[in-house]
C-alpha cells in the first residue's frame, strides 16, 4: 500500500520517534499533572505553554535525539517491555526450530553479536557488489535493476502492490516515484546555505562510504558525484510532497502496453517477472512524468553510472548492519540532518531493526504483557461515543446537502475499528532467521516482505491486515479500507488511562480517535467512498462549500512561523489540521454527551472542559532540536506540536468559553476567520 495514502494519515509525527534511555521516563502521577503547566502564561495568549511551559523548562534532549516528548516517554516503556521479550528469547534453548519465539531470539542474538559483525566488515554486501561489477552493458542493467528490486531495495522508484483506489476489492501492483537519498526532492534544488551544505555533505557521505568497501579516494569520490547527478535528475521529475497527498493524481491506472508506450527503455513485463511478479498485469503508474524521465536516463546513462547508483543502493541499505564504520558515517550524516549528538546504544538499535522486520511475531507477545481487556473494551465504548459525536455533527452542519449528508452517515457507518492487535498474526514461517550474520537476516527479511507484498496482487484483499505493530505509539485511518486502526501501543497512559476521569480520556484518547475517524472526512480522505473507492460521493456544491472552508485552515497555517523563515505549508499539513481540528471538536461533544446530567466537580481547579483540553495540549508537550525542526517543516505532513495545539484551538468557540478568553487574547480569531468544517461552531 502506498505509504502517501495510508500512513499520511497516522496520528503521530511522521518523523521516526527517537527515545531517551538517560531521560526521565517515569509517568506522571496523575493523569493529568499541574505541575507541567505555567501559570505565569496566559492560556487564550499561548494554551500551549500555559499548559507545558514547566514541563519544557524542566526537561532537556538527551544527546542521542532530536526530539523528547510524549511519544517518546511512552515509546520508552514499551521499549523495555520488548527489549525483555527479545532478550529472553534470545537465551531461551527450549524455543522450538522455526518458532516465531526463536526466530525473534535468533535475530536478536545476531545483531547483539558485536564481534561476529565486526570481523564480517563488509563481506555481507561482497556478492551484490561483486554482481554488480559485472554488469557490460544496458540489458545488464535491467536485469540487476529487477533483481535489486526483488531484494526491496527501491532503486530508481517503488515498485509493490496496492488496493485499486477505484475498485478497493481488488490488489493492483504499482509503480510510483521514488529512488533519491535525500529526505526530499527540494533538497537537490534548494539554494539556502544550509541545503547547499546538505548535499556537499552528502557526497562527501557517500565518498567516505565507496572507500569503505574498499575503493580509492578518486573513484570514490567520481563515484559519488555520479550518483548525485543520477538522484537529481529523479528529484527534478519528482512531484513535490503536495502534489502526493492528491489521490486523484496519484492514481494512473495503465496495461502493460500503455506503460511500455509510456516508457518504453525498459521491458516491464520482463521486469516485474524477474522481480517476483509472475503474471504482470494493470499497474498503477503514480506519476507517469517520473518515468518518462526514467525512460530517459535508462538510455543517457552510461553503464558506469548504473553501477555507481546500484552499488550506493546496496552499500546504504546495509549500512547500518554492517561493521562499526559504516554504522558511524552512516550516523555522522544523519546526525546533520536531525541535530542528533551520540547514537543510541545497540541494544536499541537492534530492537528497532528486528521489530522493523517481524514486528507481528514481537506483538504477539508484546501484547500478553502489556494490554490488559479493560483497555480495549473501554476504548471500543469511546470509538462508539465519538463516532456518534460526530453523526451529531454531521447532521447539525448548515453547509452540507442532503444527499451528501447521507452519503457521509453512510460512510461513518461503514467505517472498520480496530483495536489493539490483529485477529490474525502475520506468517514468518517462510522467514529464514539464523544467528550467523545479522546483515544476512535482514536481507532475507527485506526479501521476504517483497515476495509478501507481490503475493497479494490478483488476490482477495485481506481486510484483517494491519499496517502497523501492536507496539506501535501511533494510530492511522485508511481510506482504501475505511478503517481505523488503534495499536495497544498508544492505548496507555499518557494517551489512554482507563481508569482516568472522561475529561482527561476524551481529551487524550478521544481526540486520537476523532482525529482517525476525521481523516475519512479531510481534504483527501474525503474523496473515498465507505467501501473505500476513490469515488466523488459529493454535490459539487458541497464539495466547493468544503473546500472553501478547508482554505481557511490551511491559510491559518500558512502564516504559522516555527523556525528561521520556515513557514509550515498549510496545504502539506491540510490532512492533519483537519484531523485534529475535526478529532477536537467531536471528542469535546462526545465528552460532554458523556457527563451530561452528571454533577463533575473540578479537579485540581480545573473544569471537565478545561481538563479536556489541558489533557489534549499536555500529549503535545515536546521538545525539537532546529534541525529536526526544519527537516520536519520540509517533509512532514504534520505540523509541529505546539501549532497542533494553539492551531486547531483557535477555531473553537469550545475553547474560548471553557477559558473565558476574550477577543483581547494573542490566540483570538474572528468567528469569521475561524475554519468551520466538522466543527458547528
């Protein structure tokens, strides 16, 4: 499945959650603590340093991330949940041949074994550089270009398979762009000091890396600059990251003979057989621009370029398995990127890498430990709750027609819950996992899950399958499969505490679920019918009445300055501001659905609406080091977290009542400059 489709719409920062071992880890004694917040701030001037402001001054980034907050406390615990479980099975001899509980252990065992990786050097990559030397001329080259594709390493574009966006029971294979280095296109072109110094940077990155496998300094160093040069020519046809998020765009349904037509330097049917797609059929070209541009290279590139790129595709994918100097370069560089000071010790580096491979077979035991019933039968409650908030919403709002109201009702029908873990568990019978060569275990891993991901094409779509582990501190909606999917991972505290009070519940928990759910109805999601067909369910009235109001939103952002002369893209993070927009305004009328008729005394001082939305602010509390900052601004579809807070609470009449903000606060918006979308007022 496309990763613009599915996880664009997670809850989390789409960044990789980096966590401390020297922090504080200890969760708050209460659900929601005083303590975090700065009084001395005014909540209507800035809500969401009035509500972490001590918490901020307390806490600082240790130096192996470039971010600490919420996510990460969380993710920490868990950490140590899954680094017992690894460890254990790693000393368990009474774990049966090919048990996913020896599988585990063996993998583990093998990226722990420091001396076996470090007398092995490079030898694990020697075969493909050793093929890839021997590559004399074009049909060399297509043929390794399959192969390396059949390994899951990606070079020049992604190739896999997905649910057709206009025919949902169906998998599809699909081709899209792809190929570069870089976190994005705009960092080849960007003429900004710091982009500049990026990617001189990042030829000395990739120089430094050819001498490692044992070439001299000048072919190094003309190897890296080829690969440049060939990355920037894809980054140049690369759409950029607004363009992405448009499904519509996105989807180019063509037969082999049209996509022959389109770019026809390459034999696709010969292609997709050798990389494991045995009977090549409709494929669904992303941005068929792109491979016009492939289409080109495959003929103006020499054979010596080819090889250039192939060999840093390998040499980069492996890095990280690899012996200590490739391990640190490959962190020297990275480290430019995120601000990022010491590595993470291996133990977790480890963990990250086997969980990134069979993440189900971890879950499966990670969720006997640390899920308890209670957890899921309460959050199934609040998903109900709050999808009626929400049919509420839609009901009551003035802008939507009739009928496209009741395509919507229908769709917030159809939608798919799922919490905490899968019905089924993922099969890595197939997997060979060994203790002899850690860098060899994740090659067949990286393997194993292409020959998984082509499988499905021409088959049933399986509907039970998840796209993220049980242990995963985040939650996402998927419009091909109108699903919201809750890992056990986010549902503990200080997301979700099942014996906390609602206020803190729907604050916390209750948004992530409104969020997920508002994700059907943003600017994307809502292109999607409730069988999760790309299907235009809208009056063109009401579609232009949707889009003018999700252009105040994205306005808003637009305007929002978090670093430097960095302004968030209001269109990039449009997705996620309607998410969280939409998830606030719900979640607050299923909370006050849920106390109606109650007498709630406040707690702490703090009304059950003001606690909704100190609870909600408090999961945002977080720290960014610049460079992370930037790269987030540049890449990301979520905003950062403090315009996640302040951004969407502008628009709330909800908030400013439950604060008795007047029109004199920093925060205040007009009524008629607020984004009215899902919420009524």
């Amino acid at each position: 499945m496309k990763i613009s489709i599915v996880f664009g719409a997670a809850f989390g920062v789409g960044l990789a959650l980096n966590i401390a071992a020297s922090q504080d880890i200890t969760p708050q004694a209460k659900p929601l603590d005083p303590a975090n917040m700065d009084l001395s701030v005014k909540p209507c001037d800035d809500f969401f340093h009035y509500a972490n402001g001590n918490w901020i001054k307390k806490n600082t980034i240790p130096p192996a991330y470039d971010s600490w907050g919420s996510f990460n406390i969380l993710a920490e615990q868990n950490n140590e949940v899954l680094k017992g479980i690894l460890e254990s099975a790693a000393t368990d001899s009474t774990a049966p041949e090919g048990s996913n509980e020896k599988k585990i252990g063996d993998f583990y065992a093998a990226g722990m074994d420091s001396a076996a990786i470090e007398a092995l050097g490079w030898k694990p990559i020697a075969p493909e550089l050793t093929q890839i030397a021997s590559l004399k001329d074009r049909h060399d080259v297509e043929k390794e270009l399959a192969f390396l594709h059949s390994m899951n390493l990606r070079p020049v574009f992604g190739f896999g398979s997905e649910q057709d966006p206009k025919n949902s029971t169906e998998v599809i294979g699909e081709i899209h762009q792809g190929g570069i280095g870089l976190p994005d296109r705009d960092y080849y072109f960007a003429q900004d000091e710091r982009s500049k110094k990026i990617r001189e940077e990042y030829v000395i990155h990739m120089t430094k890396m050819f001498e490692l496998v044992g070439d001299d300094s000048s072919t190094a160093s003309w190897e890296a600059n080829s690969v440049m040069s060939s990355e920037t020519r894809l980054a140049k046809a690369s759409r950029r990251r607004v363009d992405l998020r448009d499904p519509d765009k996105n989807y180019n349904k063509m037969s082999q003979e049209q996509l022959a037509s389109l770019a026809p330097a390459i034999d696709w049917k010969k292609f997709f057989v050798e990389a494991g797609w045995a009977n090549p059929g409709n494929v669904d070209v992303g941005q068929p621009e792109f491979f016009k541009e492939v289409n080109t290279m495959m003929d103006s590139l020499s054979v010596a370029d080819w090889k250039s790129y192939f060999r840093w595709r390998v040499i980069s994918s492996a890095a990280n398995a690899l012996s200590s100097p490739f391990v640190e370069e490959s962190f020297r560089f990275r480290s430019l990127l995120t601000g990022t000071k010491e590595m993470q010790p291996r133990w977790k580096r480890i963990r990250a890498m086997v969980d990134g491979s069979m993440g189900e077979a971890v879950g499966e035991v990670y969720v006997a430990k640390a899920f308890p019933p209670e957890a899921k039968t309460r959050a199934l409650e609040m998903v109900h709750n709050i999808k009626e908030a929400l049919r509420e919403h839609i009901k009551a709002i003035t802008w939507m027609d009739d009928s496209t109201k009741d395509a919507a009702l229908k769709k917030l029908d159809a939608i798919m819950v799922k919490i905490g873990y899968p019905d089924k568990w993922r099969d890595y019978s197939k997997l060979e996992i060994s203790r002899s060569s850690f860098a060899d275990d994740l090659r067949r891993s990286s393997e194993f899950a292409m020959r998984r991901e082509i499988d499905k094409i021409g088959k049933p779509v399986d509907r039970t399958e998840w796209g993220m582990t049980p242990q995963t501190v985040n939650a996402y909606y998927n419009p091909a499969m109108n699903e919201i999917v809750f890992p056990a991972g986010i549902l503990q505290p200080p997301f979700f505490d099942f014996r906390a009070d609602d206020a803190v519940n729907y604050g916390g928990m209750g948004v992530v679920i409104g969020h997920e759910i508002s994700h059907g109805f943003d600017d994307q999601g809502s292109k999607f019918d409730a069988n999760g067909n790309l299907k235009m369910w809208w009056t063109e009235g009401t579609r232009k009445q949707f889009d003018e109001r999700t252009a105040v939103l994205a306005k808003e952002f637009d305007g929002f300055v978090p670093i430097d002369s960095l302004h968030i893209n209001g269109r990039q993070t449009l997705g996620e501001n309607i998410g969280d927009l939409g998830g606030l305004s719900i979640a607050y009328t299923a909370l006050e659905n849920a106390i109606k008729g109650k007498k709630v005394e406040p707690i702490d001082g703090f009304t059950p609406e003001q606690r909704f939305f100190l609870s909600y602010a408090q999961l945002w509390r977080s720290l960014n080091r610049p460079e992370r900052l930037r790269l987030q601004i540049k890449t990301d579809v979520h905003a950062p977290a403090e315009y996640r807070v302040n951004g969407p609470l502008r628009n709330l009449q909800a908030f400013y009542d439950a604060f008795g903000c007047g029109t004199d606060g920093k925060m205040y918006l007009p009524p008629d400059k607020r984004a009215l979308i899902w919420n009524l007022q």
